[in-house]
C-alpha cells in the first residue's frame, strides 16, 4: 500500500512551480488539468476544479483551511536559510519544539502552511522541552 493526495485547485501550474523550485520535486505527470509530483516515495497532486470526467467529490476546489503538508529534511536550519535566500516569506520562524521538531512554515499558492521539519536526536529534544518550561 501507499498513501498520497491530491488538491483540488485552480493553481495548478502555480503549484507544480511552487514544490519543483523549493524542493526540487520531480514530476511525474504534467498536463493542463493535473500534475503529479513525487519527493522521495512520497506524491502530492493538483488538479482542476470542476473537472466533468471526475466524479463529483473530486469536483469542488479547495477552501483554503484546514489542511497542512510536511516535509521532512535532515537540516532545517540549512532548509531555513535556502528558502529564505530565495525571497520566499517565512510564515513560521525557525524554531525548536519541546516534542522533540526543529521546523518552520512556508505558505504554497494555495494557502496551504508548508511544515518543513527536522527531528531533533533525544538529547536536543530534551533541551527544548527544558526550554519551553522555562520560557
């Protein structure tokens, strides 16, 4: 099994930009309706609204709530700073989480928080905990 989704939404070129450029997505398929882009073993796609060939559930756009995407990287820290370096805004600052993540947020054309997140060995999870505790 594998699981994957896919947003409904008028910017779907926008999108397929949007992942290919900040984390250099490949894609997969490409047409004027759909894009499919995978990252790693993991695909996210984008399609037209109101589509007569889907079935009706697949029909309405997105509403812009409600919903996040996560990648994981090894370094957020660099991630931060390349993403910043190419004039993206920064929804989140950087931060570390008493949980244990190092992350921040982006924002794709769809109004979408993209999370992007590194998970801190136990040790330096532990000192954000202390962290939040204490601030």
């Amino acid at each position: 099994m594998k699981l994957w989704s896919g947003i409904v939404t008028e910017k779907v070129k926008a999108s397929k930009e949007f992942y290919s450029r900040l984390f250099d997505c490949d894609v997969i398929y490409d047409s004027d309706w759909f894009i499919l882009l995978r990252l790693g073993q993991s695909e996210l796609g984008f399609m037209l609204p109101n589509l007569e060939a889907q079935a009706p559930i697949f029909r309405p756009p997105f509403s812009g709530q409600g919903v996040w995407i996560t990648i994981d990287v090894d370094d957020a820290s660099a991630e931060y700073q390349r993403i910043e370096a190419m004039g993206v805004p920064i929804e989140v600052e950087l931060r570390d989480e008493p949980w244990g993540d190092r992350h921040f947020v982006v924002i794709d054309p769809n109004g979408i928080g993209v999370d992007i997140v590194q998970h801190l060995p136990q040790a330096s999870a532990h000192e954000g905990a202390e962290l939040a505790l204490n601030s």
